[in-house]
C-alpha cells in the first residue's frame, strides 16, 4: 500500500531513520523548515537527501547525500542537510 507523503513536515533525526520503505515505490518526505529540501526513501530502504526545485518551467532533482545512520556517523543529519540547502540557495540568489 501506497504511504501518502504530500504534506510537508519537519523532518526529525528520530523519525527519519524510522521512516518504513514502500515495496510499490520510492516516496519523498518534503521538509518544512527548508523548501526544495526532501528525503526520498527508497524501496531498498535507504534514505537519500534530495535538492528538489523548478528551473526554467521544469523540475529538477539533485541527490546530494545520504541520511546518516548515527548522529555522528557517516550521511547527513536532517539539520545539516538544511544547512547545505541554505547555502546553496544563498549563493544561487547572489550568482
């Protein structure tokens, strides 16, 4: 059964590494705190960060990291992946 994902929420280390895949598809979890930020999981189970935007009229996706799988480990914490996205997005409007 298909998970329904459309809302954004603020996604949280403690939920996200808990987030179930689907065995139909991959879905995307849209963070409120940063737009153009989701956290697609994927049917494998793993959690990849995603730059999702429009550029031109059409949409475009940059897979940039993975969720870490500790706090301290190795991916990115929700948190950081915000940061990278900030800053992308600063530089973007400077450019």
């Amino acid at each position: 059964m298909s998970q329904n994902h459309n809302k954004k929420i603020q996604i949280k280390y403690e939920n996200a590494i808990n987030y179930k895949p689907d065995a139909d598809s991959d879905y995307f979890v849209s963070d409120l705190l940063q737009n153009h930020l989701k956290l697609r999981v994927l049917r494998s189970g793993s959690k990849v960060w995603v730059y999702d935007y429009i550029y031109r009229g059409k949409r475009k996706r940059h897979t940039f990291g993975t969720l870490a799988k500790e706090r301290k480990g190795n991916g990115l914490t929700p948190a950081q992946a915000r940061d990278l996205i900030h800053s992308i997005c600063l530089t973007a409007s400077r450019a």
